[in-house]
C-alpha cells in the first residue's frame, strides 16, 4: 500500500465522489477509479459503495479513513521537518475550532502566528461540540482544536493546554433594555424577557434551561444554530442573548451593552493537539498560544474578571 493510494482514497471522502475528487486531484476519473479498485483489491474488501454516482464509505472504507489520515498526516510532518532544515517556512496548518473559541483567543493567536510564519496557510474548520474537536485531533485530520467546555477537558493521548475562562455574559437587546446601569445582572432579572438561544448542549442553552427550570419567566423566542446570526438577530431587537465574553468586544463594536450574568457560568477553553509527531508548524502555533494563557485564569473570583 503506497501514499498515493491513501491520498486518492481520502480524497473521495472529502469532495464527497470520484468526479470531484478526481477535480481535485487534477487526474482522469477513471485513474482515480482505477486506483481506488487496486486499493480495494489490495486490501481484499471493498471500501465504497457505488450507489448510482454517489459514493458511499462501507464499513471497511470507515475503519480505514482514521488511519490513512494518520500515515498523511506523519508523512507531511517528516517532510515538513526536513524543510524546516533548509529554512522554507511554507506550508498548511489545520486547526479546528469551536464557534466562541474561534472569535477569540483564535483570532489573536491567528494573528501572532502569521506575523511570525507569513507563509503557513492555515485551513480552519468548524465544530460545535468538544466530541467532535477530540475526534478531529486524534484522527488526524486535523493538528490543533480549539474547544469550550463547562468542566476543563481532559483527553486520554491527547495533549491539553488550558487557555482561559469565559464567563458567560448577556448581550443585551437594546430596544429592551430595562436591565439596571450596573455591569452585572442576576439570572432571575432574565424574567419577562425574550431570549435568543443556542441550540440544546451548550452551556449558553443550560443557563437559559436553568433559569427556566427554577421559575424565572423568561422566553425562547428563537433557537440558534449558527451563532453568526446572534448578534444581528440581537441588533433586530428579536431579543436577548446568553454568550461567552469572548463575544463582548465584537457587540461592543456594534454598539451593544454586555453585562455579566450572576451567579457566574464560565466556558472553559482549551488548547488540543496530538502528542507526538506534529509539524513544525503545528509547533509554533503552540508556542503562540502558550503566551495567550490566562495568567489569572485560576482566580478565585471570576466576577472580577474583565469583560471585553
């Protein structure tokens, strides 16, 4: 079994079919067709299922995308290795994020990096559970996951680099804004106002749930699944949201008040990576996101702590 065959193999995963892999690849149809029946012949079972001109991974083809994207992944990081001893500083970093952490502290470490390797393209992906980061690094497909839990997240051989607190905030709707002056709100002050939620299994969503669960009349009046329509459903006057700290400076920019939600809920936000193996980008991705590790982050009073 050659590299080449993993490749082309990964590439139908990815670009969902032969034809647009194949688009991909730059190569005929039927050599990658080709390829892929060796493959398969080599391996004595079949890796897809050809239903009309969809593609289909067996159960073969499954157990086989983790691994075949580890053997590329190792492969780019011994030659990234060796370029780096002759000074070429190109080539690509994935990294996977999920929608608070990848606002920020992403967008500064982002930007520290590329000062320092203007010529690594990074590839950001999206996930919207810390599950799905997990699988992403131990995988393989990608170097580096940025998650946000309600407990600090501890993964069996993966690497955890714990960033930062984001204590959960109000962005507050400002055709309704009967909130007081102060910069902090109590949940039961939530009652007579209409929310705008994230979906079920995030911490946003249990305070909002809490609340509810504990008599306080407030109401779900959209539920979210794409976060980047919060702050223009929250701009509409459609309602309040309950987000991370992280989404402050950004509200602020829009001209919205933020205030923080007592008995405080902090989203706890890590760093992810492989243990061993990573590139040398992947590398020096790490050493900028050490220096955006919250020195106060183990504080006992996160009420104290400055919002946006």
């Amino acid at each position: 079994m050659d590299t080449r065959k993993l490749k082309y193999f990964l590439a139908v995963v990815d670009h969902d079919g032969f034809n647009r892999a194949a688009e991909h690849l730059l190569i005929a149809q039927p050599s990658l067709s080709q390829t892929i029946a060796g493959l398969e012949k080599e391996l004595g079972v079949p890796l897809f299922h050809r239903i009309g001109r969809r593609a289909v991974l067996s159960e073969a083809g499954k157990e086989l995308v983790g691994p075949a994207r580890l053997v590329m992944r190792d492969l780019d990081a011994a030659q990234s290795a060796v370029q780096a001893l002759r000074g070429i500083r190109s080539g690509q970093l994935d990294i996977i994020t999920m929608p608070s952490p990848g606002i920020e502290p992403l967008t500064s470490m982002i930007a520290g990096f590329t000062r320092s390797h203007p010529s690594v393209r990074l590839n950001v992906r999206a996930a919207f559970t810390p599950e799905e980061v997990i699988e992403s690094v131990r995988s393989g497909s990608t170097e580096i996951g940025l998650a946000g839990s309600p407990t600090t997240i501890r993964v069996p051989g993966v690497d955890v680099l714990e960033l930062e607190r984001q204590p959960l905030i109000l962005i507050v709707n400002p055709h309704a804004d009967t909130f007081h002056p102060g910069p902090a709100i109590r949940r039961e002050d939530l009652g007579g106002h209409r929310l705008i939620a994230s979906q079920r299994g995030s911490l946003m969503r249990w305070l909002v749930d809490d609340a509810l669960a504990r008599g306080v009349d407030t109401e779900i009046v959209v539920e979210v699944a794409h976060r980047t329509s919060i702050l223009p459903l929250v701009l509409a006057g459609v309602g309040h949201a309950v987000m991370p700290s992280s989404w402050a400076p950004t509200a602020h920019k829009a001209g919205l008040r933020t205030v923080l939600i007592e008995p405080v809920s902090q989203l706890e936000v890590a760093i992810l990576s492989r243990k061993d193996d990573l590139t040398p980008a992947a590398r020096g991705f790490l050493e900028v996101a050490r220096l955006h590790v919250d020195p106060n982050r183990d504080s006992a009073d996160p009420a104290a702590r400055p919002i946006g």
